[in-house]
C-alpha cells in the first residue's frame, strides 16, 4: 500500500531513524548503476555525542542511567559530633554516541570526493552538538571541488541548507527543501522547491564538470521506505509534531478522510 499523501508523508518524521537510513541505501543503489565505470557511491557516517538533552530526547534515544552502587547502609548517617550527613547512591550516566549516515560520490579504491549527498535528520536541524557538526561537515564541502547535495524532507527545526537564512525564511516548513551547489561553480545554488501538496521531484545530482548529472526521484524512494518499512500500519489520527500550518492542516484532514484513514 502507497502513502495517502502524493509526496512526502510528515507522518514519516516519528520514525526518522529506519526512513533515513533506508533512504541512504536505496540512493545508493538506485544511483549506482548510473556511475563512470571509475566513481562509486559509499555510504559514510559521522559520529556525535548530543549533550542538549532536550534536543536529544526528542530525536535520539534518551541516556542510559546506570546504577554503580547502593549503600547498605541507612541513607544518613552520624558524622563526628552526631551530625547528620547524607550519603548519596551514585549512578553513571552513560552518553551515547549518534551515528548518522550520509552518501558519498567518489573515484574508486578511496580516492577524491566528487559529490556529497546529505538526507538532512531532526538532529542536524535542532540538535546543538548535532547542528554544529553538520554545518562543519557542509563547510568542508563547499571549500573543496566536491558538489554537494542536501535534502531536507523534515520540517521541524531550523533550516541549516547552504543559502543564507533570509532567503529561506518565507519558506513554509510544511515545504520540503533540497539544494544542490555544483563543486565547479560554487557561488551557484540551485533550490528545489517540494510543496506537501505535490509529487516529489527528480533531482539532478551533479558528477564532474561536463558529465551528465544522475537522476534521483525522491518519490521513489519515499514510496520504497514506506512500502519496505510496512508503515501502512501508521496511525494518521495522531497529532503530528510539529503540526502543520492551518492550510495545510485542513487539506491534509481531507485528505485523509478520502483515504479511510480518519
């Protein structure tokens, strides 16, 4: 069964983790066979510890809090003098690390990056140690000849694309966004537009100079993760979080009665 939605599905969001990570592989694979005989696609991964906890909670598992030691002993006890002093249980608590998958374009047997493609996460967008890392890792991009290719199909969070913020303030956050900035003209960027109404696009994804760019349709992609993920199961009476503008509220409301799923 296909999503009721023509495009992106926002009820996708809740689940993050699995959709990013099967849109990673199934980009991979549906770009490969595209390739010059000398350029492969890897998927690669950075690793972050998020310590904004409030960030954390709401996109990663939480901490894990682990007991080390409990006293036998009465939980106060009589210092010199018959004072009182409290003794404290001590816990260990455990950070785990974020690992987040992103594509990479390359000569084979590890030679230079030609492309970057990046399905952008709630943590990139609001997660601090998240965020930052990002933005690192899309400047290092844009000071090499590599191309880069950013897809944000998630609306909560700040917009972290590599334009300036005030041309994506009057953007709709119900809209998904991708921007792709070739590695051979870097003052270039071209942005994509893929309103919740609409079918997602076939986005061009840049090689060499003068190489024809790779075709990627993300509405093939989105309709894999959601038939593979079995995610027909959703249930669409949830409020989502974010919720939608007003418009987009109603319209989706409609569209979901249509489909039996309210």
């Amino acid at each position: 069964m296909k999503s009721p939605f023509p495009g992106m599905d926002p009820y996708l969001e809740r689940h993050w983790g699995d959709v990013h990570a099967s849109l990673i592989i199934y980009a991979k694979e549906a770009l490969q066979p595209g390739l010059p005989a000398d350029l492969v696609a890897r998927a690669e991964e950075r690793v972050f510890v998020e310590t904004d906890l409030g960030a954390r909670r709401r996109f990663v598992p939480d901490v894990h809090i682990a007991k080390m030691r409990r006293s036998t002993r009465s939980s106060m006890e009589l210092h010199d003098g018959g004072t009182a002093v409290a003794q404290p249980e001590i816990f260990e608590v455990l950070e785990e690390e974020i690992t987040e998958a992103y594509l990479e374009i390359r000569e084979r047997d590890g030679g230079k990056v030609i492309t970057v493609i990046e399905f952008l996460s709630p943590a990139n967008k609001a997660g601090a140690e998240g965020q930052r890392k990002y933005v690192e890792k899309q400047q290092q991009v844009l000071h090499s000849d590599a191309s880069l290719v950013e897809i944000d199909l998630v609306r909560s969070g700040e917009r972290v694309l590599a334009l300036p913020s005030h041309q994506l303030e009057k953007e709709s956050p119900s809209t998904s966004l991708a921007c792709i900035s070739p590695g051979w003209n870097r003052p270039r960027r071209e942005l994509y537009r893929m309103p919740l109404q609409e079918r997602l696009p076939i986005l061009p994804v840049p090689l060499r100079r003068n190489e024809q760019a790779l075709s990627l349709d993300l509405q093939v992609l989105i309709e894999r993760v959601y038939k593979a993920g079995r995610y027909d199961t959703t249930d669409y009476t949830v409020t989502l979080e974010p919720a939608l503008p007003a418009k987009e509220t109603a319209w989706a409301a409609k569209l979901l009665k249509a489909a039996r799923h309210r």
